[in-house]
C-alpha cells in the first residue's frame, strides 16, 4: 500500500519558521514529481510548490505567495520530502499535504500562525 | 496563470439521480505533447483530497465506474451517473498543462436532497 505521512505541523508566531516532512512508502520515490498543496480553513486547494523526479534534476518551482519564503527539498534515500518554511505570516494557516503527481495524498498537517 | 471556473458551486442531488460538474478553463488545456492535463479530486468531509480522473478521462485505480470524465480544449465535465450517499463532498479540477503554477477550481459542493 502507498503511504505519505506529514509531520512537523503546529502553531508558530509570525515571522517564524516550520519545517514539514513527508514520508513516502510503497512507492519508488525517487520516480515521483512531488508537490505540497494547502488549504485554508474552509477553503480551497492551492498549490505551494513541486520538486521534480530525479530525471529532472530535482529542480523546483514555487506558488508567487511563498517565493522566496519557502523551500522545498528532499531526500530520495529517506523517501522524504520536506518544507522548509520562513518568514511565516497568519495567511500561511492551513493543512498542508504532499502529493504525488501520480495521484497519491497524504493525510495532511495543520500549521497555524497566530500570535 | 491558468483560471479554472467550476459550476455549480452547490449541488444537491437526490440518491441513484445523476449529477453532472462542469469545469471550464481560460486557455485550451491541450500541451504540446499532445496530451491534456486535467484531473478531477474528491473531498470528502474531514479527509484529505483523493484523485479520481487524471488526462480529462482515465479513472484511477478503485475509483467506481461510476465516475467517468470528458471534455477537450477549455470545457471538461465530471458526471456521477448515480449518485450514492459516500458521494458528498467537494470536488475539484486541476489542471497541469501550464505550470507553475498548478492551479485548482474553485471547487463544488455536492450534497443529498
């Protein structure tokens, strides 16, 4: 069976910083574009950004509203992916899943903003 | 950036009665590899998003027969021929023709009359 699973979600003041992770399993990771969407409360989907397969040379690409703040990396031997997230602002609330591009989610974590 | 506008927003539907979404994009769909990269989610209440049409009409794995998806160029529908009660949710299109960004419609509500 395919698994992703988050972690590292909470709450965080602005300005602050989180890093997410996903770990992937029943899948060859490393054949897999891999994205981070979120979705506000009582919202939408909205795309935050993707790292390409290895075929690709794991390159990024980023939403304009966390350009420059946020970074996605990962790490094919762990079958990891992670997000590492800067300079937070209140509008950054929202679960936060990885996906695959061949249609696989995970369960999601919840980042809060707040003072 | 690519805008999908999806219609309804509401659907109320009576249980084993069809419901029909629309999902309707600002510029054609089509890449240049000839295909077209227009998939269809479902979410249901509390769960994360599950795709369930990628390519406009392929059905992913253990998704019913009776989901099917169609459409060319900027129009593309997703049709449940009977509706059943594990149906509600909010479904959504995405389209990954022209990216970044991915983008994602707005999203319909589908509920029991």
């Amino acid at each position: 069976d395919v698994q992703l699973v988050e972690s590292g979600g909470g709450l965080v003041q602005p300005g602050g910083s989180l890093r997410l992770s996903c770990a992937a399993s029943g899948i060859t990771f490393s054949d897999h574009n891999m994205d981070w969407v979120r979705q506000a409360p009582g919202k939408g989907l909205e795309w935050v950004g993707r790292s390409r397969d290895k075929p690709n040379g794991y390159s990024t690409d980023y939403a304009a509203s966390v350009k420059g703040r946020f970074t996605i990396s990962r790490d094919d031997s762990k079958s990891s992916l992670y997000l590492q997230m800067d300079s937070l602002k209140t509008e950054d609330t929202a679960v936060y899943y990885c996906a695959s591009d061949r249609g696989y989610w995970g369960q999601g974590t919840l980042v809060t903003v707040s003072s | 950036d690519v805008v999908l506008t999806q219609s309804p927003l509401s659907l109320p539907v009576t249980l084993g009665q069809p419901a029909s979404i629309s999902c309707r994009s600002g510029q054609s769909l089509v890449h240049s590899d000839g295909n077209t990269y227009l998939n269809w989610f479902q979410q249901r209440p509390g769960q994360s998003p599950r795709r369930l049409i990628n390519q406009v009409s392929k059905r992913d794995s253990g998704v019913p027969d009776r989901f099917s998806g169609s459409g060319s160029g900027t129009d593309f529908t997703l049709k449940i021929s009977r509706v059943e009660a594990e149906d509600v949710g909010v479904y959504y299109c995405m389209q990954g023709t022209h990216w970044p960004p991915l983008t994602f419609g707005g999203g319909t509500k589908v509920e029991i009359k």
